[in-house]
C-alpha cells in the first residue's frame, strides 16, 4: 500500500495506475472497508485561456503551485473562505491553465470556487478573450 503514491498521481487520474490501485486496496483491506472510504464530493474542471502558461510552476505530484509567488497563497484563501478544495496546472497540450475544484457543500458552491481561481489565474497569467 505504501507504493501506490508513487503508482498513481492523485490529482491527474490515469485509468491504468486507477485499476491497479483499486484491485491492492481490495485485495488487502476487502469490499466492506473499502466501500467506507469513499466520499463522493462535487468536482469542477475548467480552464483559463491565458497569455503565458509557463509562469505556472507546480510542485512534484501538482498540489500546489510554486510559482509565480502569492498564487498559491490567494488559492488557499479561497480554499478558506469556501470550505472547499481548489488547484490548478498549466495545459501540457493546450495555452490553459486547467482549475480543479472541489466542494462538500454541493454543485454551486464547487462552481464558486472554480470561477475564483479562475480570477486568480487571470490575475497572475494574463488572459486571452477566447478559447
């Protein structure tokens, strides 16, 4: 169990590294426990269109942001304030930068704090006007 953080990214899903991660919490905790570890919360993925996705620096497994400095401190007070979860990551393939966002609280709230990171995001990356 100890190597499943090295297996899989735990904020990027990759369906291979998910099955295998799911069939050795199965096999060593078994159905009952592991149907118990589950909490469903409301997710939202949008991106922000921006001029310069690269000044977006993530640390190594991207739960944070490392640069451009503040960000990450604006992101956590959203965090704060919305008793929800909220990240981002610049694009691999495309000129975004990708928010996550993250809510117990229900589908407008998670949406709350998508368009403030996203207002984050234009703040430190520029933004373009379309996508």
């Amino acid at each position: 169990m100890k190597g499943l953080k090295r297996l899989c990214n735990q904020l990027v899903g990759c369906a291979a590294c998910d099955m295998l991660m799911a069939s050795a919490v199965l096999r060593d905790v078994g159905e009952e426990a592991w149907g118990g570890m589950y909490r469903d919360v409301t997710t939202k993925v949008t991106k922000v269109r921006v001029l310069d996705k690269g000044v977006v620096l993530c640390n190594e497994n991207e739960t944070s942001v490392v640069e451009p400095r503040g960000m990450q401190g604006e992101l956590r007070g959203i965090m704060e304030r919305g008793k929800g979860r909220v990240f981002v990551r610049a694009s691999n393939t495309e000129d975004v930068v990708r928010v996550f966002a993250e809510s117990e609280e229900g589908e407008e709230k998670c949406e709350a704090l998508a368009r403030e990171a996203e207002q984050v995001v234009r703040k430190y990356c520029g933004a373009r006007s379309k996508m």
